[in-house]
C-alpha cells in the first residue's frame, strides 16, 4: 500500500480515429466486422485468472442483424458467483500491498494496448454487439475508455498527495487505503467505457472487483478483460462475471464482504439494491459505500432568442445518436412558440438526412435499439402516443423487427406539459416536444425542474445572457451535467465529470477525483517524535 512518490503528467484526451466511406481504415474495419461477424466465439467466465465454461449459454446477437450469434457466453450461477468471490479475497492481500505506481502502470498499459493493437478490435466488437455505428463506437470503446483508465490514474496520485499540516515534533499523514472486502461493478448495455470503468477505478485504487457485464454488450466487455491480463492484472482482482440480474443479487450483493457496489443501469434495479443493502445492513463488515449513476429524463430547454440551427443540431444530434440510448440522450424539450415555426420547419428538413440502418452502413445517423425487450418497450410508448388526443407524431413513429431491432427517430408534439412521453423514461430515439407560450418563461422552467424525479443531463439554449443566467439558477437541481447552447450528450471525460442526482444517482461522477474517493478509506497517522513523558498538564502543577 506503499504510496510512493512516483509522479504522473496530466492527460490528454485520446483523439477520436476518423472514418469516412472510402478510407482504407473503413475498408479495414469492414473487414474485422466481416469477420468477427462470421466468427462466433465462446465467452466463458474468467475467475482467478481461470477461463470457466459453465455450459448454461446465453447467445449474444446483432441488435440490427438478430439472427445472426456472435458468440456464445457461459452465463456464472451461483456456484460460479460464489467462487468469483473467493477468488477476490485470496488474491487481495497481495494486490493491496502493491504500490500504487504498480498498479496504475496495469491500467496504463491497457490503454496504451485498447488505443494500439487492439483498437480496432474493440471498435468492431463495441459495433456489431451494441449496434454503435463506428463514430458513437470510436469515441466510446476506445477513447472514452482509455481516458478513464488515464485520467484515473491522475486523480489517484493526486489523492495520494493531498496530506494534513505538521506541527513542530508531530508528523502527521493519510493512508489512503482500499476497503475492506471486495467491490461488485454492475454494468449497463450502452457504454464499454462504463462497463471497464466499473470494474477497473476501484481496482485501480487497491481494491478487488467482482464484474457483471452486460450480457448484451458482453463481447466488448470480454475483449477488455483479455486486454486487462495481458497487460499484467494479477489474477484474481477483476472477476468477469457474465451473468443474471438476480443471481448476482441473491448471491454477491448479500455477501457481507461486500464493501463497496459501483453501478450504472436503471433507478428500478439501484433502488432494488438500496433496498437490498438495507435489509442485510447489519450483516455487513462494514457499510457498502454505493456509487450509482441510473435513469434520466433529459432535456433541452430554448430560449425565444436561441439559435434556431443550433437548437435542431442540438435535438437531433442529443435525441437520435446511438437510437437514444444514451444515459444523457435528450428525450423531452421545451421550446418557445415564437421559434416554433422555424424550429419545426428546420426540424423537418433535417430529419430527412436522418438515415437508420445497419452499422456497416458507414451513413447510418443511428442502428438498431439493444434487444427485443427495449423494442416492445419503445414500440408501446410509439403506439400510445398515435393513439392519444393529447399529442401528435409529428416525424417518424415507424417500428420493424423483421430484421432487426430498427426504431425510426420519433418526434412527439405535446399539448400539455405533464404528457406520458414527457415525464416518463423511454431509452430510445424517441423526443417529445412542448411548446410554450414565451411569456410563461418562469412557470415552463419550474415545469422542466419539477416534471420528472430525475436530473441526470440538461441543456439550455439562448443568445441572452440574462436568459442564460435565469435558466441557470431555475434548473440549478435539475440536472448533473449542465450544458449550455450545446446537446445535453457527451460529456467528456477531463472536461466534464458525468453524473446527476435525485433519482439519476449519487452524483459521485465518474471520471473524476470524486468517485475515485469513494474506493478509498484514510487512515490518519500522527507520530509524536519527542513524547511527553509528564502525568499533569502545566497548569494543574
């Protein structure tokens, strides 16, 4: 647990790779999809450094070509969970006591392979399982991810080197040392940056993880753990754990050596968890210290004086990218009835540049959504609102699931502010938009703040600056990231930590020194070099 005085330069964030249709590094692309593709693999459980084939198989699938199985994953039980477990704590004394600079040169290392050699793999794993065309791929398996492990990296040594004052004769220090136990990382679907950033800032810090990837972005996942060990992880410290929801509950959140929980997904399963903790609190060795980012209802609020092109760039590019699917995606907008009319009319014409389609199509704006469930979920939504007096589809509203899991971009005209579409999560290429009266600017903002309990992502749109400020200070809780005349999606690591409160988490956000904070507990050390050796204080002689 040596902390060393090993010193690190601030990063940079890795540079997004370009693509354009006829380069030779598309055509090279084009190839290992093709044949990863054509090559299923089996994905078993890597537990203590051992591969485990369970048998109990869960195929995992193109989202936009659902017939077609890239690999076949070896799904972890009970008994698989139990042992991933073990597997943590035999191998935690001996990773703990490795100094920090050991550590970190691990993760540093499997930056420097994810943007090297195994770049493209990862980009054509992240594409085909999580239906990302190359661009949202690009910028999410390879940069973001590698900016996490970087980044990280930085934030520790800097923790480290945060100590209290001395005093003549006394010297005093922080330890900051990893929790006791291990820590479980449940992932979500829509980020391989999450996902090993789940697993990978408590390791990083000391500490020993339990890891459940999602089961439908489990190809990505896997690469990186093989991009982990061979960039030296002892085995052992990272468990990758494919497996499901409620054995991973059942059996690794009751574990009583479970010190710390790191979590991305929906506010249905952290509360599921919450609640969990709560019930076996007194079970614990010590208290759980839960770190979770979950559900959004993000918006966009436009101002009478915003850049009308702005602002359509702006709803296009936060509602549609990656089928809104992301945890910021824009999914609900308040727009002003004076802009109306050139927003609707600019709307309409961009949206058919919009193209949907299978991600080797190099043009397609968005694929597929994840799965079959999100698209029955998606699809209820659609058909409810064609079907309601109390709004109007304005663009798309189409759905096909021949082939694969495709949602057509989908605007919504609300008639009142309080609509279905407007307040409730969907995960999905769906906006909804409800124009307001310009003077009613304050009464639509406290209508942006209280509409929903989430306040993950926002963006404000407006050239006024005394506008800008009023927006500001009346959605100051509305939103963990706060974007102003920019899409509410794309935060980058460095430059804007990700989070949000209410009910879109704990707001620890990741990628900074904050949530690196949460995988230590400091031990305060003072050391009296000249000890008093007298009973009774001066004044009592």
């Amino acid at each position: 647990m040596n902390q060393g005085f090993f010193h690190l330069d601030k990063p940079v964030n890795e540079p997004v790779k370009v693509y354009t249709a006829n380069s030779d590094n598309w055509k090279e692309m084009q190839e290992e999809l093709e044949y990863q593709a054509s090559h299923p693999i089996e994905i078993p459980c890597v537990i203590g450094g051992k591969k485990i084939y369970t048998g109990d198989i869960l195929d995992a699938v193109e989202p936009h070509r659902h017939q077609n199985v890239l690999a076949h994953t070896h799904l972890a039980g009970a008994k698989e969970l139990r042992e991933a477990i073990e597997a943590a704590m035999a191998a935690k004394a001996e990773w703990e006591a490795l100094s920090w600079e050991h550590r970190v040169s691990i993760f540093l290392k499997a930056a420097d392979l994810l943007t090297g050699p195994y770049r493209k793999k990862m980009t054509a794993a992240c594409m085909l399982k999580q239906s990302k065309n190359v661009y949202e791929a690009e910028i999410d398996a390879i940069c973001e991810l590698a900016d996490f492990l970087r980044f990280n990296a930085y934030y520790l040594e800097e923790i480290y080197a945060e100590q209290p004052l001395n005093t003549h004769g006394i010297w005093n220090r922080n330890e900051y040392r990893p929790l006791e136990g291990f820590v479980a990382a449940l992932a979500p679907f829509n980020f391989t940056s999450i996902s090993g950033n789940l697993c990978a800032a408590p390791a990083m810090a000391g500490n020993v993880t339990v890891w459940k990837p999602s089961t439908t972005a489990v190809l990505s996942s896997y690469y990186l753990m093989e991009i982990f060990e061979e960039a030296g992880l002892p085995a052992g410290v990272i468990n990758f754990v494919p497996s499901r929801g409620s054995d991973f509950g059942q059996v690794v959140v009751a574990d009583p050596r479970m010190a710390g929980f790191h979590f991305t997904g929906s506010t249905e399963v952290f509360n599921s968890i919450w609640k969990q903790v709560g019930e076996h609190i007194d079970r614990y060795e010590s208290y759980p210290r839960l770190v979770g980012e979950t559900g959004g209802k993000d918006f966009i609020f436009a101002h009478a004086s915003a850049n009308a092109d702005a602002l359509v760039s702006g709803l296009i590019r936060g509602a549609f990218a990656f089928a809104g699917q992301k945890c910021s995606a824009a999914s609900r907008a308040y727009i002003p009835a004076s802009l109306w009319p050139q927003v609707r009319e600019k709307m309409h014409q961009a949206m058919t540049q919009v193209k949907t389609g299978d991600v080797r199509d190099i043009h397609a704006f968005l694929n597929a959504v994840i799965d079959e469930k999100s698209f029955g979920k998606i699809k209820e939504y659609v058909e409810y609102a064609k079907n309601s007096p109390d709004c109007e589809v304005i663009e798309g509203g189409s759905l096909d699931d021949s082939v694969g899991y495709f949602v057509e971009p989908t605007v919504i005209l609300a008639k009142k502010p309080d609509f279905r579409t407007m307040v409730e999560e969907i995960f999905g290429p769906v906006l909804t938009i409800y124009v307001y009266e310009d003077a009613k600017l304050s009464e639509t903002l406290a209508l942006c703040d209280q509409g929903t309990g989430y306040a993950l992502s926002g963006a404000v749109y407006a050239n006024d600056r005394t506008a800008i400020a009023q927006m500001e200070r009346a959605l100051a809780h509305a939103a963990g990231n706060f974007y102003i005349n920019d899409k509410p999606t794309g935060a980058v690591v460095g430059q804007q930590p990700f989070g949000g409160a209410r009910r879109s988490g704990t707001n620890d956000k990741a990628g900074s020194r904050v949530n690196m904070m949460r995988w230590l507990s400091q031990r305060t050390i003072k050391e009296n070099w000249i000890p008093d050796t007298e009973v009774l204080y001066p004044h009592m002689k």
